[in-house]
C-alpha cells in the first residue's frame, strides 16, 4: 500500500514523494522508501485513496533501517485508510503451562534489549517477555492512547509505540492481560527510537498490585493463566443519608487546588470534598 507525502522541507521548500506502508495502527504509521522525511518533529500530509491526514514524523531510520520513518497520526479519529480499530477489551491470551509466550516475542525483545547495547544488566527485577494490550492517560490528553506492552517485571514494562512522548513524563497505565485490567501510575525511564518507551512502575492499588503479582507468578512458574476469580458477593446495605455539600466551598477548594496543580483526578476530587465542611457549619 502506497501513500502520497508532501510538506515543507527545512529550507522552507515544498516537496512531495510517494512511500510504502510497513503496518499502520491506531496512534500513527510505519512508511519505507521515505528519504525525503530526514529528521524528527516535521509535520507533514499522507494522502491515500483521496483521504488526507495531518502526521508528525517521531523518528528517522539510519543503518539498515535507512528510508523508514515512524508517523504519529495528529488526528486519531480520523483514519486516512479507512480503517476501523476494534476497541481495547483484556486480552483473552492464557499462558501455557510450561513456557512463556511466542517465541516471535522473544526474539522481538532480544534484538530490542541489542539495541538498548546494555553491557550488563543493572534492573532490580527479573524481566519476563509478555505480551499485552495498554491504554496511556497522559495529562491533558482528551482521549487515552493505545499500544502493546512487552517485557514485564515487578518495577515496570515496556511499551511499543511511536508516540512522542519525554523522558520523565508521568502518566497512568491501563493494562489489559488476560481478562486482567491493571492501572498503575508510571514515569517515562528511557527512550527508545524505532521501538518505544520503558516505563517505571511508581505506584499500584493494593488490588491492582494482586492482580501483578498473580500475572507475574504464572510467567515465574510457567503455569496458565486463567480468568480473575469473581469477586464474592457483597450483602447489600442502605446507603447512608446524603449530606448536603457547601457548593461554593466546593468551588474554592477546586478553584486553591489548581493554583498548585495542573490536573485533578477523581480520587483527589472526591478527597478534596471530604475535607469541606457539611453546609451550615
């Protein structure tokens, strides 16, 4: 599959080359025969079959690489090949007894771990080859970005993506393995180029933490792993009366707590309105 690319070069001049897709996905595209793309953060046009799009160039391949170029799609909900993405659901993928996943995988993290030229390796866990399905809730994006996850360990994971995101950057991941959905808060630890982002794991809920370790257990020992037990039922309860809440102390709080702070998460706002007194107080 061929598509049209066309911008302007850093001379400020117009050009236009037609390139080859290698795969494509939700967050951007991989093209080959792209030598007019030679260095990162350019944002450019792809036109295929009359649809035009708006990307930006994450990286450039060199070596045997050379000619390829990984786009970031600048507007995820609109696809310029006609393409309609299944939403993200826990991957049903039940590892078999005795071994860990595909050997593709393996390899996959091999050459990766290659490229990564560790001379020794220096991480405090033991990492596993794993494959998964992991939602990015970044601060101030509207919606959350989607890619696969590889390489798990207690202290972290690493994620396939074109995604152009810093070093450092914290963020919230949603990882779906299994039938199990695990959310954990996360920091950007390395970059890196033609594959994607290690993420260090800084903190777990005590039942998300349980669901890691069960999906570590099973990698450790090489045994299946099923769908998470249904939670036992809960004898129901009335609820208590509701408490009329100050709404205009509501709003100051809201209104003193982004003084300090770019983002308020409904944990933090529900916290936020167990501080302010009940109304009449």
């Amino acid at each position: 599959m061929e598509v049209q690319i066309s911008g302007l070069d850093p001379m400020g001049q117009p050009f236009s080359q037609t390139a080859s897709v290698v795969d494509v996905s939700e967050q951007g595209v991989r093209l080959e025969g792209a030598q007019v793309l030679d260095h990162p953060g350019a944002t450019v046009t792809l036109e295929h079959g009359g649809n035009k799009g708006q990307y930006r160039v994450v990286w450039v391949g060199a070596g045997q690489l050379a000619g390829q170029a990984g786009l970031m799609n600048l507007e995820p909900n609109k696809s310029v090949f006609g393409l309609s993405f299944p939403p993200s659901t826990p991957d049903r993928y039940v590892v078999p007894a005795g071994q860990a996943f595909d050997e593709g995988l393996r390899k996959l993290i091999e050459e990766r771990r290659k490229a990564e030229k560790r001379h020794q390796e220096r991480r405090r866990y033991e990492r596993y080859p794993c494959r998964g399905d992991a939602e990015i809730y970044a601060s101030g994006a509207e919606s959350p970005q989607r890619c696969t996850f590889t390489d798990f360990s207690r202290g972290g994971c690493f994620l396939e993506t074109l995604s152009a995101i810093a070093l450092d950057t914290e963020l919230t991941l949603v990882l779906l393995i299994s039938q199990r959905k695990i959310r954990v808060h996360g920091q950007v630890r390395s970059i890196l180029p033609n594959f994607g982002l290690g993420i260090q794991f800084v903190h777990l809920e005590p039942a998300d933490l349980q669901q890691l370790e069960e999906v570590l257990a099973a990698l450790e020992q090489g045994t299946p792993l099923g769908a998470t037990p249904p939670p036992a039922p809960v004898p129901a309860t009335p609820p208590p009366p509701a408490t009329p809440i100050d709404s205009l102390r509501a709003l100051e709080a809201v209104k003193s707590w982004f003084g300090d702070h770019d983002a308020l998460t409904r944990q933090e706002f529900l916290v936020l309105l167990k501080k302010i007194p009940p109304q009449g107080e």
